[in-house]
C-alpha cells in the first residue's frame, strides 16, 4: 500500500484460465472447426455432430463435466463466471456482477446461460456428471472417451503425469447468440511490496527483472511451471492448457474473472447446489432461473 495514497499495487505472479477444452485430434476426426464455437449455434451445431459420431471416435461422451457433491466449485464459481462476464469488456465487467450483488438478475441472459449448461449436461457421461470427483473428470477426458472438458489450466500438471500426448486447445463458453470469441482470464495471485521495508527499491528491481529479462522469463516460464501475465514474455508454456492460455491472453480474446466477488460461499453453497439439480433433472432451465433469481434476492 502506498502510504500517501493508500493504494495497494501489486505484480502478478501468473495468469490462469479457462474455456471449454478440447481434444483437437478427437475434434478434428468429428470435422467440427472450433472457430465456428464462437456462439450458441455453433456450440448446438458442434455437439450434435459429435454425438451423432460417438462410436466411430470411441468415446462415451461429447463433454466430460462434473456437478455434483464436493465439484460446486466448477459450476458454482467458474461456471457462474460465465454469466457474470462473457462479452464483456475485460475492464469494464462489473455490470452483471454489481447487479448480482444487489440482489438482481439479468433474466434473459441468464436464462440462455441456464439453457447452455443444461446442454453441457445433456452431452456429459451420466455417471461421471452427478458423483464424480476431480479425477473421474480428468480420467475422462485423459483416455479420449470425452471431446471436451470443463477445465483449466491447472490441470496441466495432471495431465504430464497421466502421460498425455495429444494437442489440446480451449473454445468459449459461448452461449449467447452473438459471437464470443474469448477465455476466461485473470491472475489469482499477487507479489506485493511491504510499503514499510527498507529494501523497496531492490525489491521492485527485483520484480522488474523478472518480467523484463530472458533468465526472469525463464524462471517464469520452464522453472516455475507459470503461464506469464506479460505479452513481452514469448517463451512458451510447456503445458497445453496453459499454451493455449497465453495465446488467448496474447490475442487480447479473454474475459474477465468476477466469480470472487460474489459474498463468500454464495457461489459454491447456493449456487452449486442448483446446478446440480438441473444436471440430475430435478429442475428445467425455467426452474434454474427461478431458484438463481430467488438466491440473488437473498443478497439484497
């Protein structure tokens, strides 16, 4: 914090990111373009031609996604970030989400976001959908029986020790009807100066050094395992996931995070829960929208 004007300025240690990953072999063999997923049609378009296909790519599944007991963090934090900031502008995202926490909903775009995720359900193995955890999901998707998954680049390291080798890549969340053509994209942690140390100016030279120099870039990069959040830095990740990250981030096609700054716990206890009763059916997309909507009056 600087102590004249009491602003808090932080370096970003990595940048993280999500979309909705895909296995671009299996993809390929399906003959869907992933620039077409860029809005709702091209997602439905997609999803029926795989489905259609399933024998002959081998899987059991279009999407390898999770929504039950102990994954609320999926749908209830990430999920919900889809409708909180796509097509949003990356700097000005607080729209929907200061609406949400005044206890409001924007029904018609929330609604299609509810039509979307009843989609990705639809499309997801059963089984794996309402009790599996991380691993089953991973699994999934790691042994090609899913196109797609839920995921993001933290699943990197998971996936090197599972041996994957195929190319990976991620397509929006595009549910709306206009084009989308963006990630999920923020930096979850900081490096902050202690405004009181005596060693502030080594340690901003220090900071500086790591993001303007090639062994700072290399610490970054191929040591620390990090997706940089500088577009000078052009070493490349060697996780997909993550490569695929820093491309979209490099492209400037991402959208911003606001899921943490819904009330804490609202996202994964009351809103994961809802989630899960529109994967298991116990609720249609109007049910969603209604209990979303009742949760968010909650907050007012």
């Amino acid at each position: 914090m600087d102590p004249e004007d009491g602003i808090v300025t932080g370096f970003p240690v990595a940048i993280e990111g999500w979309g909705l990953g895909y296995n671009k072999a299996l993809l390929a063999k399906a003959g869907v373009d992933p620039k077409t997923m860029v809005n709702i049609a091209g997602m439905k378009a997609a999803f029926e031609k795989i489905e259609a296909q399933k024998s002959a790519l081998g899987i059991d599944a279009v999407v390898s996604m999770v929504a039950g007991p102990g994954m609320t963090w999926v749908t209830g934090l990430h999920g919900v970030n889809a409708y909180l900031t796509l097509g949003l502008p990356y700097n000005d995202s607080s729209r929907v989400i200061d609406m949400l926490n005044s206890g409001q909903v924007d029904t018609p775009r929330l609604t299609k976001f509810a039509e979307y995720y009843s989609l990705l359900f639809r499309y997801s193995n059963r089984n794996t959908l309402l009790t599996g955890g991380y691993d089953q999901q991973l699994g999934d998707y790691a042994i090609g029986k899913t196109v797609f998954i839920h995921q993001g680049n933290w699943t990197d390291p998971t996936f090197k020790d599972l041996g994957i080798t195929f190319d990976m890549g991620y397509v929006p969340h595009a549910y709306l009807d206009e084009t989308t053509d963006g990630i999920f994209v923020g930096a979850p942690s900081w490096y902050l100066v202690n405004a009181k140390s005596q060693g502030i100016e080594e340690a901003k030279k220090f900071l500086i050094a790591m993001a303007s120099t090639p062994e700072g870039h290399d610490y970054m990069v191929n040591k620390a395992g990090m997706v940089p959040a500088f577009k000078s830095v052009k070493l490349q990740p060697a996780g997909q996931f993550s490569r695929a990250v820093q491309e979209w981030a490099s492209s400037g096609k991402i959208y911003a995070w606001q899921q943490n700054e819904m009330r804490d716990g609202f996202g994964m206890n009351t809103l994961g829960p809802i989630f899960a009763q529109l994967a298991a059916g116990q609720i249609d997309v109007s049910g969603f929208v209604r209990l979303f909507t009742q949760a968010a009056a909650t907050l007012r």
